[in-house]
C-alpha cells in the first residue's frame, strides 16, 4: 500500500466523530479471544507446534486475511501468544520485517541462524528481542508453564514466513499455496 494510502488509512473518518474514531482503535481484553486455528496446519503436522494468537493490531503474518475485531494496522502488527509448555514455534524467517518478542510469562529459548551461524538465549517475564529481517528465528517453551509473549512485526500487511529448505514446514506451505492459487 502506498504511503499516502497507509497515512489516510489513520486518519478520522469523516462519518465518525473524535470519541467514535477513538473508540474504534480500542482493543479491550474482554473482546479478545485465543485463536487456536491460525497455525493449525502446523499443529497438524507436529502437536508441538500447537500455539494460539491473540490479535490486537492488525493479523500478523499467520495468514489471517481480516479480523474485524482487531484495531487496523497501518505501520505494524500486534498481538499475544499462547505457547504451551513443551510446545515451540517452528523455525521460520521474514524478509520483509524486524520481529519483537516480549516475554511477558514463562520461558522460552530463542534461537537465531544466519549464513550457517547459529545463537541462542534464553528469555524469561519482561525479557524482550528484536530478530531482524532475515534471520531464521524459532521460539522454545522450556519452561513447566505456559509462555505468554507479545509479538510485533514491523509492516501492517507482512508477507508470510518461509520456512528452511527441505523442512516439512516448506513443502506444506508450497501445497497450501498451491491449493489457494486451484481455488482462484
């Protein structure tokens, strides 16, 4: 979306008054709800990859197309995420965008690798990294709880994650994406 798109995408409605246009970019707790499905086909492959998004701004880079329910993004996404104990998000990678994890509960291994270099650490409550576009991240609940994290991506409209070459995760996502392209 063009710039000047994206920045009259922010501004008041003209059919809205201050207070509604304000209201609309509120985002209660309440109104939220775990969205188990989103990453489903990875659970499906492998159970421990079953996670759940809570969507604040915007839908991520999951393949949400729309969430009626969440404030509209214009620069970045925003949401939670359940990852139970024993549980991880599989490797993946954006090109396109820096990704912030903020581990609000639990513990999660974090691991990095680029150009054939690998680095971990260990993120604990309030413990926060930004993975830059490019490098290959996966997230490891090590812990004997739930994880509880914030994740933003750095665009409103991220393009999906690519997975490794040669990992089952890839060859699922080329048949996803080839069933949607029969379908059109």
């Amino acid at each position: 979306m063009p710039e000047a798109e994206i920045q009259k995408s922010m501004l008041q409605p003209e059919d809205q008054d201050f207070a509604q246009w304000l209201d609309s970019r509120v985002a209660r707790y309440p109104t939220r709800r775990y969205d188990w499905d989103t990453l489903k086909f990875q659970a499906d492959h492998n159970p421990k990859y079953r996670r759940a998004q809570m969507r604040y701004v915007g839908t991520g880079a999951a393949g949400v197309a729309s969430d009626v329910n969440s404030v509209p993004a214009a620069h970045f996404t925003f949401s939670t995420m359940v990852i139970p104990a024993g549980h991880e998000g599989p490797p993946h990678i954006h090109y396109d965008v820096e990704e912030v994890f903020f581990v609000m509960r639990g513990t999660l291994k974090i691991v990095c690798e680029k150009d054939g270099q690998r680095w971990e650490t260990v993120l604990k409550d309030r413990d926060l990294i930004s993975v830059p576009p490019g490098v290959y991240r996966e997230e490891i609940n090590i812990g004997d709880e739930d994880a509880l994290m914030c994740v933003m991506l750095g665009a409103a409209k991220p393009i999906l994650p690519a997975y490794p070459p040669g990992s089952p995760l890839a060859e699922l996502k080329r048949q996803r994406e080839l069933a949607a392209l029969q379908k059109s």
